[in-house]
C-alpha cells in the first residue's frame, strides 16, 4: 500500500506491505508486511518480508534480510540473508550478509558481522564474532565468541569470552581480562585465562576490601617473573628470592641493591648465601622463666670437660666459600650435648648455655685449684717460719759455761 510520497515503488508480491510517506522508496518484490515509514531514498530489498525502516535517508535493508530493522540515521545497510537484524539510527552502520540478529544501536561507521553481535554506539567499531558485544567508544573490535569490549579507544577483545577496556588493550586469548590505562601504547594479554591490568597511578582498594587467592598449593604473587614471590605449600608460607632479603625502615623506592632510598634505613640483610645480619640494633632469643618447663641440673665441670674435647675447626660454606668461620659440627655438638633441634644445626641459645656452664665449670676448677694451692702455701709458710726459727736458735752465742 502506498499512503502517501512520491516516486515510491512496491513491488509484485510485497502482500501487505506499507510505504507511508517521503519519497524514491522501494520495496523489492516478494517482500510481504514490509514497511518505509517515512523518509528519503531508503530501500527494502527482495523477499526480506516483515522489514522495516522507520525513516531517514538512503537506508537499505537488502534481499533476505526478513523481519530486520532500520529505525532511522543515514546511509545504514543490513546486509543480504541477515533476519531479525536491528540498527538503531546513526549514520554509515552496516550488518554484514547472512548475519543472524545482529544488532547496531546507532553512531558512525560501526559493523556487526557475526551472529547475536552488537555495537551500542561510537564509531568505527566492529563487532564479529559470535555474540561478541562492543558497547561505544572508537576503533575497538570484538572477534571473540562471547568477547566484549565495553567502550574506550582501539580496545580489541580476539578471545573467545575474552574482555578489554581502556585504551589500547588487546585481550587475544580465551578468556583473559584485560585493562589498560592512558598510556599511548599496545597492552596485551600473554595467557589463557589471564587478568592483565596497567595502571601507572597504581591500584588502589578500598579499607573494607579483602584479597582472597583461594585453596590452593602454589606460588600465589608473582613479583619479578617467577623468580620473586610469595607462596603457600603444605603447611608452609613461603618468600622466595634469587637475590638477597632487605628489611627497611622509612625511606622511599630506589633500584639500587640493598638501598632504603632518601630518608630510610636497612635495618637487617639476609644474602643468598643465607647469613643473616642486623645493621641496627641486637637479635634476642625468648628466655622467660614462664616459657620454660621441664628444670635441670648442669654439671658445669662436666660441661668443662665435654668442651674441651669438642672437635673445633676453621672452615667455610659451600654456599660462601669467600668467609671464613671457626667452631664444631653440628654433628659433635649434638652428640656431645643432646640439645637442640636436630644434629644438622646449632641453636644458637645453646651455643650460649654451653658456653656460660663451661666458664662457669671453668671457675669451679680454678677456685678449687686456688683453695688447694692456699692450703699449700699456708703449709709452706709454716714450714718456712719453723725453719727460720731453727735458723735463729742455731745463730744466737754460745754462753760460756759457768765456773
């Protein structure tokens, strides 16, 4: 039915078809209940019964394309064999041929090529994959099954279920997330699966935030590749290092090794090679009365004994070949002694005990040798006064006998 215009056309058996008004419309042949409200130049191709265009200019929905939509805009094209597509307005949008409920809800020069895909709006997006979504921006794509690209500039989401955002973010594996901030460069994602993010203001969570990772046995931070980080296995945390550990105190980031930056302080430093050192203050080893149980008795002169017959040597780590050391195995010590941990190691609290109870053994003996060494010197001081008196007797003059 023609309701009104000039120069619209519509063809042979476009049973129930409607042009309302503007004019140089057409609806092809075979089109039934297809429908130009209005407008200008806009064209309803052969056998796409049930289309529509609302208005606007040079508007095609092309051969097949049954029950698709133009509600208006310029210039927009649903391509051949594309049923129940739907373009919203715009200028310059096209649904791709043989693309099955493809939706564009308007802007510039957006494409949907594949099934189920949707461009909200923006210009110069295109949406291929199947159910793909790009919901604005400029230049991004979505060629993923399922991927998504909300908005922002020349974002592309390649992976299936794949999602990016921001600027310049390509999430190009299967279900990677990937965001990127201003910087005017590509970021993408590396893996499977992945969560990608660049923020050079950093990442910053609320106070009521918790981070949770889960279960599971593994290196859970990754801080410099694999190389550096924090992880839990069997009933064990984990800080792993190639290099040394560093404990700071103030101060602020500086790449320089063992460096605390402006105003800070290394407070303590434990190398590779596993020596631990305190560059400020003193390492203490609980020793509290009311942590202790299970009392007993030291010999301190056996404890003497048993030290000086401990095998003491000089020696060096294979793991620090550069330093040298003196003291016993801990496998002597440990058979010696029986305290401590295990015979591969000497707890340094013990090192101490030992120490303490053979000076105190040490002073035990020497009291004893100084107190036999008095009663002797007493002796001798006797002996050496009883002898002077002979001495004296044996000098004083002879009295003439009596007459």
């Amino acid at each position: 039915m023609l309701a009104g215009g000039e120069s619209n056309v519509i063809g042979s058996n476009s049973t129930y078809s409607t042009i309302s008004g503007g004019h140089v419309h057409s609806i092809q042949a075979g089109s039934t209940d297809a429908t130009i409200s209005g407008g200008e130049q806009n064209s309803i191709g052969a056998n796409a019964g049930g289309a529509t265009i609302g208005g606007g200019i040079v508007n095609q929905i092309l051969d097949g394309a049954g029950a698709s939509t133009i509600a208006g805009g310029n210039l927009n094209v649903i391509g051949s064999g594309s049923f129940y597509g739907a373009i919203g307005g715009g200028e310059m949008n096209s649904i791709g041929a043989n693309i099955g409920r493809a939706t564009i809800g308007g802007g510039h020069g957006n494409t949907c090529s594949g099934s189920y895909a949707t461009v909200g709006g923006g210009y110069f997006n295109t949406s291929s994959g199947p159910d793909a979504t790009v919901g604005g921006g400029n230049l991004n794509g979505s060629s993923g099954q399922h991927a998504t690209v909300p908005g922002g500039f020349n974002n592309s989401a390649a992976g299936d279920s794949s999602f990016a955002a921001g600027n310049r973010a390509k999430a190009n594996h299967q279900g990677s997330f990937v965001w990127a901030d201003s910087q005017n460069a590509d970021f993408a994602s590396t893996a499977n699966d992945q969560f990608s993010l660049r923020a050079a203001g950093g990442v910053r969570l609320n106070i009521d935030t918790s981070i949770f990772c889960g279960s599971q046995t593994r290196q859970m931070l990754n801080l410099w590749s694999t190389e550096y980080g924090i992880g839990v296995q069997a009933a064990t945390e984990y800080f792993r290092s190639s290099s040394d550990f560093c404990w700071f105190k103030g101060g602020v980031h500086n790449d320089g090794q063992h460096n605390p930056g402006t105003g800070g302080a290394e407070l303590m430093r434990l190398d590779s090679a596993g020596n631990l050192k305190t560059l400020t203050g003193t390492i203490s080893s609980l020793s509290d009365r009311d942590a202790k149980e299970r009392f007993e008795p030291v010999d301190s002169r056996d404890v003497l004994d048993k030290v000086a017959a401990l095998p003491l040597s000089k020696w060096s780590y294979k793991s620090d070949r550069a330093n040298r050391h003196i003291g016993p195995m801990a496998q002597d010590f440990y058979a010696t002694f029986a305290v401590g941990l295990d015979d591969k190691g000497i707890c340094t609290v013990d090192a101490d005990g030992v120490a303490l109870a053979a000076i105190q053994g040490l002073n035990q003996k020497l009291e004893q040798q100084l107190a036999r060494k008095d009663g002797e010197i007493r002796e001798l001081k006797a002996a050496v006064a009883d002898l002077r008196q002979v001495i004296s007797n044996l000098n004083r003059p002879t009295q003439p006998p009596s007459r």
